[in-house]
C-alpha cells in the first residue's frame, strides 16, 4: 500500500514539473517575460534605461533651479533661508534700467531647455551605448553603430531615443536591435511651458497675475518673492510632485526712493 502511494506521489510530481515547464516555455515564447537586464540575456531597451535615467533625473532637477540655463552670466546669486543653498538664477526677462519692461531673453525657453538637457546628458549617453554593446558582447557577435540621439520633452514625460543599431550575429542567426526609445516621467514641460507664459506677460504688461492663474489652472503652485531690489523670483510647481522651475525677472523697476 505505502509503495503504490510513494509511485503516485512521484507521479504527481512529474506531472506538476512538466506542467510547469510548459508553462515557462509558453510564457517565453509569447513575451511576457521580458529578459531582464542583469539576467544571462540582456534586454536592450531596459538596459538603456536603467543606466540613463538618473542621469535625466539629475539634470532636469539642476537646470530646474537655475531657470533651465547652467552657468548662465546673466543671473541672480540668490540664496531661500529655508534651502540654504545659493544658487545663480537665470534672468528670463531683464532690463538693466529702470522704468522700463524687461525684454525676454530666451524668447524659445521648451527648445532651449531641451537643448540643455540635451548638453548635460550626452557623454553618458554614449557611455550606456558602449557598455550596453559590451554586455551583449558574452553572448553574440556584436557590430554596434552609435550615431547621436534625440530627446523631446513632453506633458508629463522625458522621451530619449538613440540614433544608433546593433547587428547581433550568434550560431549562424542574426538579429538588429534599433528601436532603443524610453520615456522618463517629470512635469518638467509642464512647468517650463508657465514660465514661458509668464515672461512673456511680464514684457508685456510688467506682471503677471499668478494667483488668477492657480484658480484656473489649480495644478499648478506658483510663488513670486520680491527682492529689495525690486526683482521678481518666480518658482513654479506641479501639484504634489517634486517637479519645479525657477528663474529671475528684472523690469519696470522703480528707483530707490520713489
């Protein structure tokens, strides 16, 4: 009796391993599971980015601060007690003289902060390319031609996609990795696209009515602190996320003691 239970529990076993092995084939051969980037097969599209993203990360948030230009001249040192932190903020809008409107400096801010990004993240772009075509390089044959790429900033999203092919060749077979595109989530032209809107209302009328703006359009949070010198500094945020932008806007100023 004990030896007719011990075959069908073996029996039993065999079955549910065969079930599942079919199983795993099934699921491999329809896609949905994915090679993962550190696996013994590397997935193309994760592994790009996964090294990349940080990097996209890191410079809209600096270039967020400092009004979407990196070591700009034309800026204001200005440091907020609670930040701690002096940081040099972009005039958007400036006029060195009094009375008068500022005139936009940057009157293409989307294109030009795409640019900066762009700049800040270009080295390690080709950097996660090569290394990408080394790790495949355990497993194939790999001919890797890397061209340049291009980065749109969208509602709600970064998309990057890479200029560039990969020719894996391995036991006769050969296959071309190049669609190698991601998307990153910021608000990044969302806030950009408000301090566009509000330089070009500051050139025109020497404000801009930034509460009436939150009534209409309540995702946004836009903060204006007047400096001594009769400076505006403008910060815009997005609803509940970490996503900002901040510049300087100096015009019609009034002379100390008028």
């Amino acid at each position: 009796m004990d030896s007719k239970r011990g075959q069908v529990t073996i029996f039993i076993i065999i079955a549910i391993v065969i079930v599942a092995a079919v199983l795993i084939f099934i699921l491999f051969r329809s896609g949905f599971l994915p090679d993962l980037p550190f696996g013994k097969e590397v997935n193309p599209q994760a592994y790009m980015k996964s090294c990349i993203e940080d990097k996209i990360t890191e410079g809209v948030t600096e270039l967020s601060f400092v009004g979407g230009t990196l070591n700009n001249k034309n800026a204001l040192n200005f440091m907020f007690t609670d930040e701690g932190v002096y940081r040099n903020i972009s005039y958007l809008c400036y006029n060195q003289n009094y009375y008068y409107p500022c005139v936009v400096q940057e009157p293409m801010l989307l294109r030009h902060v795409t640019d900066e990004l762009k700049d800040y993240i270009e080295d390690d772009v080709k950097d996660c390319f090569d290394g990408l075509a080394k790790s495949l390089d355990n497993n194939y044959d790999v001919v890797a031609n890397y061209r340049g790429f291009d980065l749109n900033l969208g509602s709600d999203r970064v998309v990057l996609s890479i200029d560039g092919k990969l020719t894996l060749s391995k036991a006769g077979d050969t296959k071309v990795q190049d669609d190698l595109s991601f998307l990153v989530p910021t608000h990044f032209y969302d806030v950009a696209k408000v301090a566009q809107e509000i330089i070009s209302q500051e050139a025109e009328f020497c404000n801009f009515e930034h509460i009436g703006y939150m009534i209409f359009y309540p995702q946004y949070k836009i903060e204006r602190h007047t400096t001594g010198d009769g400076v505006h500094i403008y910060t815009i945020g997005y609803e509940d996320s970490e996503d900002k932008f901040r510049f300087a806007v100096r015009g019609c100023v009034i002379p100390p003691g008028l």
